[in-house]
C-alpha cells in the first residue's frame, strides 16, 4: 500500500479531483454502454416474439375469411 | 489456411460463437479491471515528477491504445465484408464501432484531466490531441452512415469504405509524437527493448489493457448478437430462441409472483 491511511487514499497527494473524476467517468461510460447494449437485447427478442405473433394473428384471420366465404 | 473461419460467415454459427465466447470475456474483464485498478491506484509507486496524479495512466493508456486497436479490428471487418461479402463482417464492424467510440472518448477525457493538473491547459490542439479527436469523428461518421441507409448491406459497404480510408490517421496518432513538436509525452510501454517505466508500474498497466481488450470483447459480443438479431429477425431460428428466451422471462416473473403470493 502506497498511502498512509484511506483519507490519504482519497486525497490521492492533492491530485483527488483529477484522477478520482477520470476514474469515476470512465467507468460511468463503460457500464452505459454495457448496459444500454443488454437492454436493446431484450427489447429485440421481444419485438422478434411481438412480430411473429402478429404474423399468426394476420394468418388466422385470413383463414377465417377463407372459412367464411 | 483461413477455411476454418467460414463456417462463421453464417450468423447462426457466429451468434453461438458470441454466446460460448461471452462469459469468459465478462469474467476476464471484472477480474483483470478490478486488480489493474486496485493496483494501479493502492500499490503501484508514486511517479517522482507527477506524485499521484500519474495513476490515470491506470485508464488513459490502455482506452487510447484500445481505441485504436478497435478500430483497425473495425477496418480489417470492413475489409473482410467487401472481399468475401460477408454480412457477419459487416455487422461485427458496427458491433464494434460503439465501444470503439466510447474508448476515444475515455482517452480524451482521461487525458484532459490528466493534462489540467500537469500541463495547466485541459485541451490544446497538438497533434496527438487533434488526430485522437479526429479518431472519434471517425467512429462517429461510420456509426452515423451506416445509420443512413434503409439497405444494411449498402450501409454496411458505405460505412466499410469510410472506416478503411479512416485507417490512414491510425499511424498518424501513433508517430504525432515523434513527427511534431507536442506537449504530449513519447511512448512509454510499446519500446519493448527498452521500456522506460518501472516493473513495479509497468505490471498493473499491462493487467489493465488486458481487462480493457476483454471488455471490449464482451460489449461486442452482446452488440453482434444484437446486430444478428435485428437483421435475421424472420429466420426461423432467431424466433425460437426469441420465444424462448421470452417464455423463461415470464416463467421466472411467474414464479417470483407465485413466491411473493405465499
């Protein structure tokens, strides 16, 4: 360990603002774009499942025209 | 030589190859990222001009370093696309230019912050700065052109060729120190032979680059799957695995619900 105690830890030898905004901001930009990425998954396997039921809505419907005429 | 690559052209084999790859690349990234930073910023000695202030190397380094080595990953998946016309290529090229574009921005950011305290100024137009900023827009033009077309394959060549001329500022970036007279310091780790800084510093920077590159690796695992995903969307197999995928979320909601009943 290179420093005396934790608030020495934090106070990063004067230096605190600088390194603790480059390391607090770097990874705040690394856990955005991880996440957004998994939340755009999930939002297209449901459009995919939305889609597709659609289609057979469509299908059955038109059967029973079909059925009908 | 390269025939063992093309069964992956075909986007089922690559979504599972994403799917095996993906755990180990998440794993390598929280390990190697959490023991460079805890090293880096705890153990690692204190720079004997810089005091502590130095330790953003610990994030600026590996980003600018990655941020470049994705994007020659970006231009060799661009040019994979237009010689074979794969489509997998083209959509591992816009998996990878987000992350890309995020690691530009990290170096730049980091890089201000480490630029106020040591030089007095957050930003200056020197050509190590200018040609980094330049890389972003880069990143940024191919994300926004592929964006343009309503035809993915013609978007996918459109954005390919802008990201394979785009290559040209990659040794710009790299000899902007050497070439131009600039406030930004020499390369310290890639002078293998004779690398001016300490082992003791060196070890939680190699480990950090390390869990930075497994980063990227695993955002970009997720963002091909996306990108197979979006653009196989009627193929029988990618709706199975919707559905199923679908049916688990509501059986697991089902069973919390049913839990929370009792």
């Amino acid at each position: 360990m290179q420093f005396e105690s934790f608030a020495d830890f934090l106070a990063m030898g004067g230096y605190a603002f600088y390194v603790w905004l480059s390391f607090g901001v770097t990874f705040v930009a690394m856990a955005i774009i991880a996440v957004q990425s998994f939340i755009k998954h999930r939002g297209l396997l449901k459009q995919v499942v939305v889609e597709k039921e659609r289609k057979a809505r469509i299908k059955k419907a038109r059967q029973q025209q079909q059925d009908n005429a | 030589m390269w025939k063992w690559l093309h069964p992956y052209a075909k986007t089922e084999r690559a979504y599972q190859l994403c799917l095996t790859l993906q755990p180990w690349f998440w794993v390598g990234a929280l390990v190697c990222l959490s023991i460079g930073t805890v090293w880096g910023l705890a153990f690692a000695p204190q720079d004997y001009q810089q005091g502590d202030s130095f330790r953003i190397i610990y994030i600026h380094v590996p980003s600018a370093i990655l941020s470049m080595g994705t994007y020659v990953a970006m231009a060799i998946a661009a040019l994979v696309g237009m010689v074979w016309q794969w489509r997998t290529a083209y959509m591992s090229m816009i998996a990878m230019a987000p992350i890309g574009a995020v690691m530009t921005f990290i170096a730049l950011f980091t890089g201000a912050a480490w630029g106020k305290p040591m030089w007095g100024a957050w930003w200056v137009w020197d050509a190590r700065l200018t040609s980094e900023l330049i890389l972003l827009f880069l990143y940024m033009g191919v994300i926004a052109l592929y964006g343009a077309f309503e035809d993915k394959q013609q978007a996918g060549k459109a954005a390919g060729v802008m990201a394979l001329v785009g290559v040209v500022n990659i040794p710009i970036i790299h000899y902007s120190v050497e070439w131009w007279n600039t406030l930004h310091q020499g390369a310290t780790i890639s002078k293998f032979d004779n690398p001016s800084i300490a082992p003791e510093m060196l070890w939680p920077l190699l480990i950090s680059l390390l869990g930075f590159a497994f980063f990227i690796g695993a955002v970009t695992t997720v963002r091909l799957r996306n990108e197979i995903v979006l653009r196989e969307m009627h193929r029988p197999w990618v709706q199975a695995l919707a559905m199923k995928a679908m049916s688990k979320q509501q059986s697991d909601a089902a069973s919390t619900f049913v839990k929370e009943g009792n």
